[in-house]
C-alpha cells in the first residue's frame, strides 16, 4: 500500500505538486489521486521514475511504496 502522507510529505519536500508528478509520470490527475489513495497500484516503473524524480533513498521509497500499515485516514479522499 501507499503511505498518501509520506508520499506527499516528499513531494513537497522536492519543490514539487501533484500536477507535476502527474505530468512526470505521464498520467492524468484521476490516475495519480487513485493511486495515492490505493485504488490502483503504481507500476515498478512509475515507483523507479518517483524515486529519481523525488530524491528517495531506498528505505524512503521502501516506507512510501510498500507501506504494510497505513493510516486510514491518509487514505480517505481529499
């Protein structure tokens, strides 16, 4: 599952938005909003272009990618 907070969290952290990362990785907001909130799952692809693009280290792109307890509410609609 997703971490939506730490996900967000780093975005902001490299200066960047959601259209941005929309943009970068080549899919429209609705795509990048159900995959944050774990409607769909991101591609090993898409995880690899995030991880370039935000600066992760592997424990980061660990926790926010393959986050095994999520809070609920980081999940819920904006």
């Amino acid at each position: 599952m997703t971490d939506a907070l730490e996900l967000d969290y780093a975005i902001k952290k490299a200066g960047l938005n959601r259209p941005k990362i929309a943009k970068v990785l080549g899919i429209s907001m609705m795509s990048l909003f159900n995959k944050i909130h774990n409607r769909t799952e991101f591609k090993a692809s898409e995880i690899a272009a995030l991880k370039q693009a935000l600066h992760l280290s592997n424990e980061q792109r660990d926790k926010i990618f393959f986050a095994h307890d999520v809070d609920v509410k980081s999940t819920k609609e904006d």
